[in-house]
C-alpha cells in the first residue's frame, strides 16, 4: 500500500457491522460506502468519506425479544 493510499485510507470514518442470528444485528439503512472489508461471516467494516451521510441501525435481543433498537 503506497503512503497516499494509506493517508485517504486513515481519514475515512469507518462502521463495524455484525449479525449474530436473533441476537444482535448492526445495518446501514442508506448510504454509499467507498470501501468494504469482510472480518468474517459475522462482521464486516464499511468505510465512509469525510462528510458522508448514512444510517446506523443497532437492534439485540435476548431470550424474551427485543432490548434495543436504534
């Protein structure tokens, strides 16, 4: 990775999104990404431009239903 690439890359804002089946759930509702990076089946990392505009959707449960959801 060249040091241009690296400094955009630094000055992204970047969002962790997991799913854990019935358990926990991190979306974006809208918005457009400029990188992706996959961690694993359960979690990935979206990248945003400074100045971007997207929605973050956090929702968990336990074993009665729903504790949060923003």
């Amino acid at each position: 990775m060249s040091a241009a690439t690296h400094h955009a890359r630094d000055e992204l804002v970047h969002v962790e999104l997991t799913w854990v089946e019935k358990r926990q759930e991190n979306w974006i509702r809208f918005g457009t990404h400029a990188q992706e990076q996959i961690v694993d089946r359960r979690r990935r990392i979206l990248s945003y431009r400074p100045g971007a505009v997207f929605a973050f959707v956090r929702w968990a449960a336990n074993d009665f239903g729903t504790i949060i959801s923003r």
